[in-house]
C-alpha cells in the first residue's frame, strides 16, 4: 500500500467520495441533503490517499477550521478494505500534516448512523464536544476534537 498526499482534484479522491457519498445517502436517509451541503470536494487543498497497488481504496481530508484548527473531513474506505487499519493510518496522516501546517487541533462531525468512525475516532483520542457550526441543533450529529501538537 501506498500513501500520498494531495488535493481534492486527484481524480481517485473524486472517485471514493462518489463512493462515500453513496453509502452516507443509504445511511442518512431523509437527512442526507442537509449534510451533504457542507461535504463539497472542490476547494479542499490537503487530501490524503491509500492505493493499492495503482487502485485508490482509502481516502481522507482536512480543511482549516480557525486559525488553529484543522477540521477533519470525508474520511472512508472501501468496503473490502474495512477493519485493517488503513483509516487510522489517514487519520495519523492528516494530523501529522496539520502539525507541520503549525495546526494545534482537530475537529470533526460524523452522524450517530456512523458507528465504525465514531470507534475509529474514540480509539484514535478523539474526544465528544458540543455540536458546532452547521452542527450545533442537529441531533444526530455527533462532533469530536483533538489536541495535536
């Protein structure tokens, strides 16, 4: 496997959130709309890819939320590839970018419908925080931060 990173123009990253997209829409439901307006793709500038062999399998992605945090987004993998760790390694990556963006902290939202991220964040030292933004009334919405450096 091989990790790069890159932005949102890198069309295997263009590919696995149609994927993401897909799946979260089965998930949310009726509520899916309401999330996705604040998933776009088309500005983010720090994407992170997992290939195997020339096939893109994980993705993950930030973009800056204030001045010393970084927000995470459009975290997934392909259902084949789920429950090996690959997630937590995009996770790493991303914060390990952050930091040498001079980022001090991480925050991001995932629905309660979620539950493998939701243990993915948890065990990677993310912490339950009040709904912010966007998020702050939704209650099916569940928002998490970490301090990185």
């Amino acid at each position: 496997m091989k990790i790069i990173r890159t932005n949102s123009e890198n069309v295997g990253f263009v590919e696995l959130v149609s994927f993401l997209d897909r799946d979260l829409a089965e998930r949310d439901g009726d509520d899916h709309s309401f999330y996705a307006q604040f998933n776009k793709i088309d500005t983010i500038k720090y994407v992170v890819l997992v290939f195997d062999q020339d096939v893109p399998i994980a993705c993950g992605a930030m973009k800056e939320f204030d001045k010393q945090t970084m927000e995470i987004k459009r975290m997934y993998t392909t259902n084949n590839r789920r429950g090996k760790g690959i997630a937590a390694r995009i996770l790493n990556e991303l914060e390990i970018w952050a930091t040498e963006l001079s980022y001090s902290k991480c925050v991001l939202e995932t629905g309660i419908n979620q539950s493998e991220a939701i243990g993915l964040y948890k065990k990677s030292g993310y912490s339950i925080i009040p709904n912010y933004g966007q998020y702050a009334n939704v209650q099916d919405s569940r928002c998490f931060e970490k301090v990185i450096l």
